[in-house]
C-alpha cells in the first residue's frame, strides 16, 4: 500500500515573490515510486472552467518551491494552465529522512511523481501535460522527457547538466581521470567521517561574506540567494548546501544520454552572458544530433542575460513568459 509521509507545511504566505489575485493557491501532497512525500504549491487559473491544461516545476538546484519555481508556477496559472511547484526529494517541505541528498535517478523521478499528480488530478487535462526545469532541474527535466512518454512539452530554463559539472568541473575545467580520482577519493573519506560523527558534514551554501575577488558566477549567485531577492530559510544554496557526499553518483551517471530520442517537444532558454550558457548549447545540439524528431525543438538565447536574470527576471524582465505561454499552448493542444 502506497503511504504518505505526514509533512508539516507552512500555512502563511513565504514566497519570494507576491502572491497573485488571478489565481487560488493551495499546499498538495503527492508520493514518488520510493515512498517519499513531495510538498508542492499547486496554482489554479481562477473562475477557469473544465479540465485544462498543466505543468510541473521544479528547481534551481538547492532551491525551494518558495523562490523562482514557485515563480514560474504562479505566473503560468495567470495565464491559463494548472500548475504545480515541488521540493525535490529530502529538500525543503518534502520527505525523505536523510535531508540535502541528490540522486540522478530520484530527481528524475520526482517529476515522474509530479506527472503522476496532475494526471489524477480532477482539474487537469492527463493528456496536456508539461514541465518546467530551472537550472540543475532544466537538465533533470530534459532527462524526464527522455523517459516520462506522458509529457508533451518540456521548457529547461537557465539549466545545469549537473552530472556533467560534478564529473568535469566548471567549464570542464577538471575533466581527466586523475581529477575524478581525486574528487571520488574525498567524497569516500567524508563518508567514513560522517558515519564516525553520526551526521552529514555540508559543503556550504553561497559563500557568504562574498570576497571581493570571486568569479562574476559566485557574485551572480550572492545577487539572488544572499540578499532580500531571493533569500529563503529553507533554500540549500541561501544556507548551508548540499552535503558534501550529496551528490557523489552524479559522477558516473550522465543524464542526457539519450536526450536525442525525446518525441515531445523542447524549448531550451538561456541567457546569452550567463556563465553556464554552453551547458543549453551543448545540451540542444546533442538532443537534435541524428534525431528523428528536431523539428519541435527550440534554442533561445536571452540577449544581455545572466543565469539568474532567468530565476526572476533580474532587473531585465528577462523571463521570456510569452514565449513560454506560446509554447505550451501550441504543443498541450
């Protein structure tokens, strides 16, 4: 029997952004193929009539439902569709025991579990559905395309291939087999000293104070989840960050191997001076490589934007919400 883990969710408004008068919010629940509990705000269109279409949403990476998935939910409700904004696996609301762990696979299936809420739910069309990734979720959502035949459209905005990143480094700086050697070696150390210190050591959120010499992409990161625009107490990358082992089996386990044999269709948005752009670069270029199915796929570049211009528009509006309607209209026919 499939049982639900009692959550307790905040009940006042805590979000990063205001709340909507165009649509009803409300907390749901709903359970992966692993038994944890997933908590997530679901946003509906309000006075809309019959069943409609819908979309899951999910990241940045160390992120809660509360800051910009939570965005992109409210504002695709205002615009029509039912949607739904979750914390992964044994981040913020949601369950699962040992807190601040990743998985390739129970990520991906986390979407997977979302598919399978809005699906059920009485409100939402089961055959117009669609997802929404938001930096390391972007690359989780392209991977759940590749599996889930339910979805019929994928947006991955800002994304992460983060299985590439922990295997290669940034910008592939590390990318040999000495260097994973190295990296595999610490991580199995730090396992031993957290089970002799009876808890997980964390690797630490966004460096905070922030040195005057850091790389734009850590000032970019401390603009948003260091300061009122995007600060959360429940967010990883706010606070103390993933455990260091948090993410040990990304190493070996690339997610978009077979990224070129999604069906449904792709759009893949990216800011054109963003740090992590040659991650939706690559990305589309190997999804559409010797495909059958390039014709629905879609790269746009975001001209003068950020990575986290596209978390919350930044002071550019830099979200391309039109673009996203028009897509998701178009392919949840």
């Amino acid at each position: 029997m499939i049982r639900k883990e009692e959550l307790t969710l905040t009940k006042e408004w805590d979000k990063t952004f205001p709340k909507s008068e165009k649509v009803d919010h409300s907390k749901v629940t709903f359970v992966n193929r692993y038994g944890i509990t997933l908590a997530a705000d679901m946003y509906i269109p309000k006075n809309a009539e019959g069943k409609l279409p819908a979309i899951a949403v999910s990241g940045p990476f160390g992120a809660v439902k509360e800051q910009c998935s939570g965005l992109y939910a409210q504002t695709m409700a205002e615009r029509g569709f039912v949607t739904v904004a979750f914390d992964p696996s044994f981040t913020g609301e949601s369950g699962g025991n040992v807190r601040y762990m990743a998985s390739p696979d129970i990520n991906t299936e986390d979407f997977m579990a979302a598919v399978d809420f809005l699906s059920l739910c009485d409100r939402v069309d089961p055959d117009r559905i669609g997802i929404i990734g938001i930096c390391g979720w972007g690359g989780m959502a392209l991977n759940t395309a590749a599996l889930d035949t339910r979805i019929k459209a994928t947006v991955a905005s800002t994304m992460y291939d983060m299985t590439r990143v922990n295997a290669k480094g940034y910008f592939d700086s590390a990318d040999s087999e000495e260097a994973r050697y190295q990296a595999k070696a610490a991580m199995c150390a730090q396992r031993l000293e957290d089970l002799k210190n009876g808890e997980y050591k964390l690797g630490g959120g966004v460096v905070d104070p922030l040195p005057e010499d850091a790389p734009f992409f850590v000032k970019d990161y401390y603009d948003y989840y260091k300061t009122e625009r995007g600060y959360h107490a429940r967010s990883l990358n706010s606070n103390g960050g993933w455990n260091v082992i948090g993410c040990e089996s990304f190493i070996n386990q690339p997610i978009l191997q077979y990224s070129n044999e999604i069906r449904s269709a792709v759009l893949i948005i990216h800011g054109e001076k963003a740090h992590s752009c040659y991650f939706s670069r690559d990305a589309y270029a190997n999804m559409i490589k010797d495909s059958k199915y390039a014709d629905n796929k879609e790269l746009m570049i975001i001209p003068g934007a950020v990575h986290t211009d596209l978390y919350d528009g930044g002071s550019k509006n830099a979200i391309p919400f039109d673009k996203l309607e028009s897509f998701f209209v178009q392919y949840l026919q």
